[in-house]
C-alpha cells in the first residue's frame, strides 16, 4: 500500500500507538463491502464488479486534481442503502482504525450524504453511525469520538440542521463539527453563523481551509469561523502573516499528506510543505483524510513521512503526542490521552 513503495515494511509503524484526527467515514467504506452491498441491494453497476473500484479509488492513471478527488464521493452515495449498511460502514470504520493500531479516533462523517439516496431523517442516521461506532468501540477497547460534517457546496440550511442535530448530541460522542468540500468555488461565509452557534453549544471547530485554496482562508477559518484546529492548511506557508498568527494561537493542524499529492495540491510528495510547517514551528498532525479512497491506511502515512520526507522516528512520536494533545476531549481526557500515549511510545522508542 502506499503511494510511494509497494513493498515497504510496516511493521514498525504499525505496531506504534496512533491517533488519527482526521477520517471521513464516506472516504473509509471498504471497497469489498460495497460490493457485496450492490449485490445485495441490487445497486447499479457498470458492467463488470471489478470496474466499481477506479469509481471510487484514485488509481495511477487518474488526473490529480480536487474534482477527480471528489467526483469519488459520489457513486459512494447511492450504496447507503439501509439503516443496515450505515451500521454497517461505520462498525468496519472503527475495526479498521483497530487494526491498523489506532488508539484515538476522531471519525467525521457527513449526515447528509449518508441520508440523501433514501431521504433518511438526519437524525436517525447520525444515531446510526452514534450507536456503532461507540458498540465496536467498546469492543475493541478504541476510543472513537465523532465530527459532523457539512460542506461547502451545500445549502447553509442543510448545515444549520446537521449542527443543531450534532449538538444535541454532545453527550452521545459528536464532539465537533467540520466543513469540507469545494473551497475554490464555495465561501464559508454563509456559514459564519452556524459555526459560531455550534461553538457556543459546545461543539469544537475544524474547518478544511487552505488546501484547495490560499493562506487567506485559514486565517478566515480561524478568525471568523473560530476553528480550533484546520484540517489541511498547508497553503497557510504562502503567507508569513498567517503562520505567526496560527503559530501564536498554537492551532493544530490536521495535514494529510498523500490525499494533498492525489488532490493536486502539491505535484510530488516530496514537495509536500509538511517539514516547513514543522519547522516555522505549527503544531502539525499527521492523517489519512480518505483511507480507502486513496487506498492508504495511517502506517503508509507514517512511513512515508519518514521516509519520504526524512522525518526522524523521534520526531513522528513527538507528532503522534502532538496529536493526541489536539482531541477534541475534555481538557482531564485530553491530558490523559497525551500522557498514556507518551508512555506508550516511550516503552517502543
Ligand atoms: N471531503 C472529503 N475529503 C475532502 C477533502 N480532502 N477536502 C475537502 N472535502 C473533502
Ligand atoms: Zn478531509
């Protein structure tokens, strides 16, 4: 797996304890799931099963830019078929997170789009995802907190109802609320006000800013959205304003390097501004954004980084605790997390 390395060996990166803040659920349905999906709910496909994975998966040959990256979100839309099959994508989510040693899950998932084929209430599909997320959680001994998500390119009225929903539902583990979506063509403007009630409800802030579109937009996000984290942000290097005010806020950023390459923010991996982030001194994180679409799981991230990038192994520990001290948690968990986490690491390195 990986973009970079077919054979690479992951088994140091696997065995660390990692924190992915992150993940869209719509970005994380296994490819085998949907078709067994399609067969079961006879959703049209084209001709033959094998071509359903270049619909949603980046492949080799596929044009590198943000409308090829998104044009795969939506086939996704009409597998969501069933209470069923929400369960269902959302209960694997967090086995795969599982499997790939993830400690803390930030899991975003978009109510809308899980809803939209069979005009489900939004909330009943918000407890879906609720109700199994936290069951396999449980399970597996993960911890899994949720982000609403809403985007851009959608009605504000849709997003006013997706956050009024989500902060009705603090106390069942939707701890924050994100947009996304196309950020060249889409302000965050008519949102403002949305963002600013679910920040007064309780909910913590993330927005995409910065990675389709200019440094400007992350100073927005967080000036007049109040994001507690960007999800993105590494067009934030463009402008020296930018970086000493989100280096002065300490406003930790949720970089995911491979989704940036297959979305045509930067040509090659290693053009990725990750490093220079780092060093201008940004509270940066590592994440996948899209695993199964862009056919990653955390370890490829990790390793790449290393790799690729030349970030010591050292300084991937310190960016897993910089993660773990950017949860969306209560100040006591937070600190809770950093410390076991740190612990952890410190026993493998
Ligand atoms: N939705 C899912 N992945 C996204 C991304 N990288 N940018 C904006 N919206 C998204
Ligand atoms: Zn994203």
């Amino acid at each position: 797996m990986g973009w970079y390395n077919a054979a690479n060996d992951l088994t140091f990166f696997k065995s660390l304890p990692k924190v992915e803040l992150h993940r869209h659920l719509e970005g994380s349905v296994r490819v085998r799931t949907l078709k067994e999906i399609a067969l079961e709910h006879n959703v049209p496909l084209p001709p033959q099963t094998g071509q359903l994975r270049p619909l949603v998966q980046i492949q080799s040959g596929d044009p590198l830019t943000s409308g090829n990256f998104l044009s795969k979100f939506q086939p996704l839309r009409q597998f969501y078929r069933s209470p069923e099959v929400i369960t269902r994508v959302a209960r694997e989510a967090v086995e795969d997170a599982v499997s790939d040693g993830i400690q803390y899950l930030e899991l975003r998932f978009t109510p809308v789009a899980l809803g939209r084929s069979q005009n489900f209430p939004l909330d009943s599909v918000m407890d879906w995802v609720i109700e199994s997320t936290q069951e396999a959680s449980r399970k597996y001994g993960i911890t899994t907190r949720l982000i609403a998500s809403v985007n851009r390119h959608e009605s504000p009225e849709l997003a006013k109802e997706v956050a009024g929903l989500a902060a009705d539902r603090i106390d069942k583990g939707i701890v924050g609320l994100d947009m996304a979506g196309d950020e060249v063509k889409f302000p965050a403007q008519p949102f403002a006000g949305i963002f600013r009630e679910a920040k007064q409800a309780g909910l913590f802030i993330t927005l995409h800013a910065g990675e389709w579109s200019g440094a400007e937009n992350v100073r927005e996000a967080v000036e007049d959205l109040h994001a507690d984290r960007i999800g993105h942000g590494v067009r934030v290097m463009d402008d020296p304003d930018v970086v000493a005010m989100v280096r002065e806020r300490n406003i930790p950023f949720e970089v995911c390097i491979t989704s940036n390459y297959q979305s045509g923010v930067v040509s090659t991996l290693e053009e990725h501004p990750f490093m220079n982030m780092l060093k201008a001194g940004l509270n940066v994180t590592l994440n996948t954004d899209d695993p199964e679409i862009s056919g990653i799981i955390l370890s490829d991230e990790y390793y790449m980084v290393c790799s690729v990038l030349k970030l010591s192994r050292e300084a991937l520990k310190d960016r897993i605790v910089a993660a773990a001290g950017a949860a969306f948690l209560p100040a006591a968990e937070r600190r809770e997390l950093v410390n076991s986490l740190r612990d952890t690491l410190l026993d493998i390195f």
